[in-house]
C-alpha cells in the first residue's frame, strides 16, 4: 500500500485515493467512520519514531512500502493454502462484504439507499 499520512484528512474525515497509486488511476475520497479515526490516530502515534513520522501510513520498520506479511505466509503454510496471496484478499474482502449486505438486506427488508 502506498498510503501516506499526508492522504489522510483527519479534519475532513476522509482518505485521498491518489490516482497514481490506484487501479483506475483516478483521484477519490473515502469518508472515514469514527472507528477508523481511532485506529488511524493510534497507528500513527505508534509508528513516530523519536519524533519523526513515517511518511508511509503501512511501511516497514525502515519506512519502506510492505511487499508481503511474513506471518500471513505462515498462516497460509499452516492452513495448506497454496496459490493464494496477500493481493488478493483486497478482491475476496469486498466481496465476501458485499455478499453478506445483500443477505442482511434480504432478511431484514431493507432497500438500497438512493
């Protein structure tokens, strides 16, 4: 992920998509619910090192981009997944999000909003 921590608007309450770093290529913004604000503030409280911030929001300890979680390759090892990889849960989570909104909507009765 190349979020950085000049992309969050804690004030505004939302998160710039830069369109170099995203797949269409185009700038967005994504509200923030209160939820994330608690986690983002403390992740950065965490991540000051002696004073300085990490310009990336999920880098590595020498303020790098991530390129795979170690222990997610364990788990998958443990588990005996083969092919599957860090990539491409950012396509199964909204997915699987999606698919439990259309359930909830169905027994619930709910309509979309628009």
């Amino acid at each position: 992920m190349q979020l950085t921590w000049p992309d969050i608007d804690f004030e505004r309450e939302r998160i710039r998509v830069r369109g170099s770093t995203s797949k269409g290529e185009r700038t967005r913004y994504v509200d923030m619910c209160q939820e994330v604000i608690d986690l983002l503030t403390g992740w950065k409280k965490q991540t000051c090192r002696d004073g300085v911030q990490l310009i990336l929001v999920f880098g590595n300890e020498a303020g790098e981009a991530r390129r795979e979680v170690v222990q997610y390759r364990d788990v998958l090892r443990e588990a005996q997944i083969d092919d599957f990889t860090w990539h491409e849960l950012r396509h199964y989570v909204p997915f699987r999000l999606c698919l439990v909104t259309s359930i909830a909507r169905i027994l619930w009765g709910m309509s979309d909003a628009g």
